[in-house]
C-alpha cells in the first residue's frame, strides 16, 4: 500500500489520461499505471455544481501472481474530498472499502465492503484522500505555491510533507526536459518513506518521473509519451 499511495501522489490532473511504466530497480518493466481525472458540473440543482472525479488503475501482474489496483475518488470544487473508494487483487487477496468524508462533521467513515468493518476516524477541515492532494499540490505548484504539510486519508491518516529542492534536466523515454524536483515526505501509522516526483515546468504541472525506495530497491515511475 506504500507504493500505491505514492502513485497516488503523483499522478492526477484536470481532464487527462495519463499512462505511466512501472519499472524494477533493474530497469525492466513491472507494470503500468493509469490515472484519469476529470472535472464534472452537476446542473440537476438550482444551482450547478462542480466536482472533480479521479481513477487510478495499476496492473503489475507477473505469471502466476495476479496484481490489478482500482482507486477512485470524488472531491468538490475547492478540492476537499467527498469519497474514495479502493478495491485491489493481490494473489488470492481480495479487498474492496469505501471512506465516506463528512467534511461538516470533521469525520470520514472507513468501510470494508461485502459484510466487513465499519469504523470512524477524525480528519481536519478540508481533508484529502490521496488522488484529491496531488491535484491540490499540482495546483499549487501551478501558483507558485508548495501546497503546506497536512494530514492525508488513504485509508489510514498520513502526514505529507513536500519540499522544493530546484531544477534538473532529466530524461523521459527519448526526450530530456527541464523539471521541479519535488522530496515528499509520507508517515503514517507504519510508514516513513520519502520518494523523489520530478514535475514539467508546463501549465499542468505535469508528473514525468519519481523514484520510489523499497525494500527491494528503488522502483521508478515513469511517464510514457
């Protein structure tokens, strides 16, 4: 779940599909990662409304170990988040939950789907889940803002913390291109991990590379043009 939460944290934007490779530390591909968002009007009320609608699919199958990830998430105009729901295949392990946010009540309801758990956690105002952040962090990079560190809900509560650590010039497939070095810094109940997100200096913000460290090494994600 670590490494799913930071392809949370690096891929979303307004309106895209975008398509990422998933790379072993050797270099070889692992598998492959989508992430679409969109920004819908409601205009069934008096009033339209807006909302954002994010999806992450991740395929990382290898023969013999099925690995298929399904995140979507729902979040208002101003980005604070209405609903996430997680569904995954590891193997023989199956899961599905849905977190419901209460943003009035400052609460978000965490429930195991097909006759599980039900439990409530605390969260701040304006909270995020992990897909609803990034698009916040992009839009703030876009103005010349680093968004501030802040609790994140991606089942569990995390702390992130983003810090700005200047320009590189970094290859993406056939092509180098300027970007932002972004160090984000993720802990939670049990995780501490930093991973390394290089942004475009485009108009989107948009995600190229991060490199991710686990246990096994340092995987990368990388943008596929």
């Amino acid at each position: 779940m670590k490494f799913v939460f930071f392809l949370c944290f690096i891929l979303s934007a307004s309106g895209e599909s975008l398509r990422y490779t998933i790379n072993w530390p050797s270099g070889l591909s692992l598998g492959e990662a989508t992430l679409r968002s969109d920004r819908l009007r409601d205009k069934t009320g008096e009033k339209p409304r807006e909302q954002w609608d994010f999806a992450l699919d991740i395929d990382a199958s290898v023969p013999g170990f099925v690995v298929r990830d399904h995140y979507q998430s729902t979040a208002s105009a101003d980005l604070c988040s209405t609903q996430l729901e997680k569904s995954y295949t590891h193997g023989k392990r199956k899961a599905e939950e849905r977190i419901v946010f209460d943003q009035q009540k400052n609460t978000a309801t965490r429930q195991t789907l097909n006759g599980g758990g039900k439990s409530e956690i605390s969260i701040p105002p304006c909270a995020r889940d992990a897909l609803t952040f990034i698009q916040f962090a992009r839009r703030e990079l876009a103005q010349g803002r680093l968004a501030p560190q802040q609790q994140v809900v991606f089942g569990a509560v995390y702390q992130v913390r983003i810090e700005f650590t200047g320009g590189q010039n970094i290859r993406v497939g056939e092509e180098r291109l300027d970007a932002d070095r972004i160090v984000a810094t993720l802990k939670g109940p049990s995780t501490d991990l930093t991973v390394e997100v290089y942004f475009a200096r485009d108009a989107a913000r948009t995600p190229l590379l991060a490199r991710i460290p686990l246990a096994l090494g340092a995987f990368t994600v990388e943008l596929v043009r």
